[in-house]
C-alpha cells in the first residue's frame, strides 16, 4: 500500500493479530480458527470482493481466494492492514 494509506486497524488487538497472520500455518488449529474470524473481519472492513463474494483460506500462496477465483489478499497484504487486492 502507498506510505500515506492509513491503517484500519481500530485497536491494539488488531496489531497483535496483524503480526501473526504472516504465521498463519504454524498456529495451532485453535488459533488458526480464531486467527481467521479476524481476518475475514479485516476482509470485509478493508476489501470486500468487488464481484460480492466470500472469501476462503488458501494455503499456497498463503491468503484468501474470493469464491469467484478473480481476486486475491495475500497474508501479508492484510497484515499491513492498509487494503490491497489482487485481481
């Protein structure tokens, strides 16, 4: 994202769970489940698929796949917290 994009993370939380998601593999089970109710929040605060659909987990390359295959939010993209898509 460009230097002078703002971040939109409302909280503290939201940093400390933007810091693990470029770790998302090697969570436990647990917290991976919680790890991605935050994301997907981040997701739909920051870029909702611009076609309207959901977004699902992907392992390789690590991030979400919207259900339509156009779009892309790499774990690092969300992390930044900044929006960012690929398309």
């Amino acid at each position: 994202a460009p230097s002078f994009a703002k971040s939109v993370f409302k909280d503290s939380s939201d940093a400390r769970m933007a810091s693990r998601q470029t770790n998302f593999a090697s969570l436990p089970p647990q917290e991976q489940t919680r790890q991605n109710m935050w994301a997907q929040t981040m997701i739909q605060r920051i870029n909702p698929c611009p076609q309207g659909y959901e977004w699902n987990r992907i392992d390789a390359p690590s991030g979400y796949h919207c259900r339509g295959r156009n779009h892309f939010i790499s774990d690092e993209l969300l992390a930044e917290g900044k929006g960012g898509i690929y398309m």
